[in-house]
C-alpha cells in the first residue's frame, strides 16, 4: 500500500537536461491553469501546502517533482491555457512541456479537467496526445463539489464524449475542497502502475 502522506518536494525543472530521468515510474498531472491542479495534489497525499495553491492561474512555472513513498514521482506540469503572462514565457513552457512530453518519461498520465465545463480544445488536445502515444491516463473531473447532485452524471457523460474516452480510461468524479474521490484516485494509479507496460 502506497502512503501518500510520505510525499516530498524534490526538485523543480525549468530546461530539458534537468528532467529527472533514474528507473522510478512518473505520474504526470496535466491540467488547464486553472482547473485546481495543485489543490488535487494537495488532497491526494492528504498535505494542505505540499503544492503551491494561488489565486492567480499559472503558478507553476517549471516541472515539479514529488517523491511519493520512494515509489514513484507526481509530476505537477505547468498549467495550459490563459494564464497572464508574457508570449516569451508562454514559448518557454510551451518548450519545456515539448521537450517533457517528447522524453518518454511518462508512465501514467492524469488529466485534470473542471466538471462543471465542456472539455475545451487544450484540454482535447491534451487527451489525444496521451490517446496517441498509447501512454496509459486517467482523467480527473475536479471541482464536483460546485455542481447539484442532478448535475453530475451529465456533465462527466459530456466529458467523456467530448474527449472521446475509451471505456478503459478511468473517469474520476473528484472535489479537492470535500477530499471525493482521493480513494478512487489512489487505487486508479496503483492499478495503472501495476500494470503490465504492453497493455
């Protein structure tokens, strides 16, 4: 069993040469700069301040890693989408996600999206690269906490047209703020993990 509360910060990466690349699996999250992705991770290993929260979207600027029980790493990416920075910063992320995605790094993938909104076109574009790259992923449909209980199953039936979702990629009902879904969560990535990497 994986314990969550044994997670660190290791290190940040802004270029390409310091990608940690040693033999433990990388659990990248993937998500829209304001989707709530350091609150996910947060939750998941159960630490309020293990990821940086702000109020400002797109924080996160490099490629952090966190050592989850000398396991395996959560990778939290820079967030894509509208965060207000420069063109020249964008490019930058822009080269650094490339330059990640490109590496063969990945193991699992965990796309965080909001399931009070339609998929948008980062966010499709994020699921056919994983889809494409036959990387094994699962996606996160956070923020649940802000719909009506009536409200839920349409909105992840539109999630899962919309990015088109093969049968066997987890969905994952999730509110950072309630801790829902945090055990669903966990159990998707250890079976992911576990899994043969031909499947």
């Amino acid at each position: 069993m994986i314990n969550y509360r044994k997670t660190s910060y290791l290190r940040s990466a802004g270029s390409t040469e310091s990608f940690l690349r040693d033999a433990l699996p990388q659990v990248a999250m993937a998500g829209r700069s304001n989707v709530g992705k350091s609150s996910v991770i947060n939750a998941l290993t159960s630490q309020k301040n293990l990821a940086r929260v702000g109020s400002a979207p797109g924080k996160t600027t490099q490629i952090n890693y966190f050592l989850v029980d000398e396991t395996f790493y959560l990778v939290d990416l820079p967030g894509y989408g509208y965060a207000k920075v420069s063109q020249a910063e964008k490019a930058r992320w822009a080269r650094l996600m490339e330059g990640y995605f490109a590496s063969g790094l990945i193991t699992l993938g965990v796309q965080i999206v909001d399931a009070r909104h339609k998929p948008t076109e980062n966010d499709l574009t994020m699921s056919r690269w994983f889809l494409d790259a036959a990387c094994p992923y699962l996606v996160v449909a956070n923020k649940l906490d802000k719909l009506k209980p009536s409200q839920i199953a349409p909105s992840l039936e539109l999630i899962r047209q919309t990015l088109s979702l093969p049968e066997s990629v987890p969905l994952i009902p999730f509110s950072a703020e309630k801790g829902t879904g945090c055990e669903e969560l966990r159990a998707a990535i250890a079976r992911l993990l576990a899994a043969p990497e031909a499947e």
